[in-house]
C-alpha cells in the first residue's frame, strides 16, 4: 500500500502548513541546499527551438488551442514580460538518450491526461498541471523559476539536485506562451561547473578600434576575436551595411567604412549553440562626401572590382584609384570587400557605379551588393549575382545625377 494513504488526516494536514510556510514563494522548488546554477539566456530575440513539447500536447479541442499557443510567435520580443524555466528532476536516468529511448517506447497517449488541462488556467499553468500529472514513475515536477530580464538577455540562479535535469524555458508576453530552449542537463554536484548559457553563441570580442575612438580617415580596420575556432566567417555591421567577414583560427580582421559623425560597428558570430557578438561606437570627423559607393560580395577568394565613371567619362578603379574628384579608399581582392568610392568633388552630372566581376571561385557564383550613399545617407541597396561563367562581366549597378 502506498505509504502516503497511511499516514493520519493531521499529519497531512501540518505537512501541507508546512510546506505551504516555507514555500510560499516557489512551491514546487527543489531544496534550496542543492547545488545552484547560474542561467544567462544570450539572445532572447532568436527563434525558439521547440517541437518536443508540442509532441506531447493532446490534439483536437481546447488542447490544440493550447498546442497553438506554444507555436504562436511572439511578436514583440521588446515587450517580454517574463521567462520561466520550468524543472524535471531526472536524476533516475542515466542521459537523456536512456530517457528518450524509454519515452518512445511508451504509448504516449495513454500517458496523456487532458483531464490535467483545466479551460479557467492559461497555458503556461497547465502545462505545469500536465507535468505534475506526471510525476510518478519517469520524473519529478521540480519547480518553476522567473528570471531577470535585461533588454534581451535574461539571468538568474535556480536550485537542483545533482544528476541529470531537464529544463523547459519559456518566453512570457503578456500570458502568451513561447517555448525557447528545451534542454537536458547534468547538474554537478560543484557548483562552479553549473552554468548554463543558452543561446549565447561563442564569445565575440573587437579588440580595436577601442570605443570612442576618434578618426579622421574613413577607412579603419576592425579586429578581434571569436572564442570558437570552429567558426569561419562572421557578420560585420555597420548601420545598413551587413557584410561577411572571413574568421581564421578564432582571429578576425577586415575593413570597415565609416560615414560622417558616429558609427556603431557589430561584429556577430554563430555556432549552434547561438550568436555571439560585441559592438563599439567610434566617430569619424571628416569632410562629408556627396556621393559614396560601398561594394561588399559573399564569397570568399573571389575578387570584385568597384568602379564609377564621373559625368567627364573619367574612371575611378583599382587602376586609377584617385581621379576626377573621386577616391577609392580601399580595394579588396580575396573576398567579401568591403570597397569603397568616394566622390569628394562633385562635378554637375551623371556618375554611373559598376562592378566587375574579376575573379569566379570555382564552383559556385558570387552575388555582390552595392550601397549607394548620398550626402552621407543610404540612397539604394543593389545586389546581382554573377554566376561562375560570369568572369569579367560588368554589372552596371546605379546611375545618379548629381545637381
Ligand atoms: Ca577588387
Ligand atoms: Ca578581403
């Protein structure tokens, strides 16, 4: 006989108290003397990753509403108002790989108890309820936890018992429920070993320029590092302009062109654990340009050369670099430019912007993207992609006249 169905109506009753007193703030917690774990969620804007638990969901009737509900998109991440980590104590089975092998094994549905789901509770609370409703033979509901949330990125420290734990965290906003990570983890009985960062991605670091730098060229070389040698290329930012950049052995370093006043570069890595990234604002103090051309491509070993014609006919390149009031300020000839034209002193007419495409790597094309700047403000955004064929073709990318 179960050992709870013989103990007294008072002893029962002085057990709910006291569990009622101690607990008041986090009823379901594990014992606060178990090992902590310190939680970051890195980027609380990514996309969740969470089919298991829709899996388990019963279909048809209120509970497909609910199913739904964890699939609906968020769509203000701005205005999250809470992430909640709900916690299964596993500390019966081995790895998850035991567990899910003994999960599948089982008729799911029998285990379903929609009777759990209750139509006066929102649907973070029932799937509390349909977690306690389990807490018998595979695991033990362990609590739920409320982290801090600081702009996008969410901390806290919760408590459990030392073996393996599952973790189902989910993104709140305004009682619409999102499932973000859904992940099993072996707490360790050292609690120096027991954190966890979601999402973060490996750790990216600019290391110049240093921030608030002021410059007076417009092109600066931005370096750094990624904490993950796995990683290859990177993202660099800089207001509308979105390149890649080539990452060897964790170490980056590439050009960047700055416009007028204060420019707050991004440099973003990802691996699968998340995105990483680090920013700095620097000032460039120049002379503003009236037309600007700025060539980035997507492929690397690739080269491909920036042109403009003045309305004099003269031309700018790599083969004439300085001419006719315009400047190529930085040429780039093994992947992903940046390269960048400047026109200083405008003359009355037509400029026309053009991209050669000087080298095809083997095996694929390359699509290149010119951003077309006009007294220092985005004008047009042109893309074309040359295909392997292509070499030597120009691509005639923008006409502007000038007054
Ligand atoms: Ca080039
Ligand atoms: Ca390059």
């Amino acid at each position: 006989m179960n050992k709870i169905l013989n103990l007294s109506p008072l002893l029962c009753a002085l057990l709910f108290v006291l569990i009622f007193v101690f607990c008041a703030d986090l009823p379901f917690s594990p014992n606060s003397a178990d090992p902590s774990i310190s939680i970051v969620l890195g980027d609380l804007r990514q996309s969740p990753d969470g089919t298991w638990l829709s899996d388990l969901l019963p279909t048809g009737g209120r509970e497909a509403n609910h199913a739904n509900a964890l699939n609906k998109s968020i769509t203000n991440r701005a205005v999250i108002d809470e992430v909640k980590i709900l916690v299964l104590d596993m500390t019966q089975w081995q790895s998850e790989a035991e567990f899910r092998q003994a999960w599948e094994a089982m008729n799911e549905s029998a285990l379903i108890d929609s009777s759990t789901h209750d139509s006066t509770k929102d649907f973070w609370d029932n799937v509390i309820r349909m977690f306690q409703s389990y807490t018998r033979d595979k695991y033990r509901f362990a609590g739920e936890f409320t982290l801090e949330i600081d702009g996008s990125v969410a901390r806290g420290t919760i408590n459990a018992k030392p073996g393996l734990n599952y973790f189902f965290i989910a993104l709140r906003e305004q009682g619409t429920t999102q499932l973000w990570f859904e992940r099993f983890f072996t707490v360790s009985e050292n609690e120096e070993l027991n954190t966890i960062c979601f999402g973060c991605g490996p750790e990216v670091r600019i290391t110049f320029p240093p921030e608030d730098t002021t410059f007076t060229t417009n092109v600066i070389n931005v370096s750094g590092t990624v904490g993950d040698d796995t990683v290859s290329t990177a993202k660099l930012i800089l207001g509308e302009v979105s390149q890649t950049i080539p990452v060897n052995n964790g170490q980056f370093s590439n050009p960047v062109v700055l416009s007028v006043g204060t420019n707050t570069i991004i440099v973003q890595a990802s691996n699968a654990d998340g995105t990483g990234s680090d920013r700095v604002t620097v000032e460039f103090q120049g002379d503003s340009t009236a037309l600007r051309a700025t060539l980035i491509w997507d492929s690397n070993d690739t080269d491909m050369d920036l042109q403009m014609e003045n309305p004099n006919g003269e031309v700018c390149s790599f083969v004439n670099p300085v001419i006719g009031g315009m400047k190529l300020d930085v040429d780039d000839a093994d992947g992903f430019g940046p390269e960048n034209i400047s026109v200083n002193q405008p003359i009355s007419g037509e400029y026309i912007t053009r991209v050669v495409n000087f080298s095809a790597s083997a095996g694929f094309g390359t699509t290149a993207t010119v951003y077309i700047f006009r007294d220092e403000t985005l004008l047009e955004i042109r893309n074309h992609t040359f295909s392997v064929s292509d070499v030597n073709n120009t691509w005639e990318a923008s006409r502007v006249t000038l007054p």
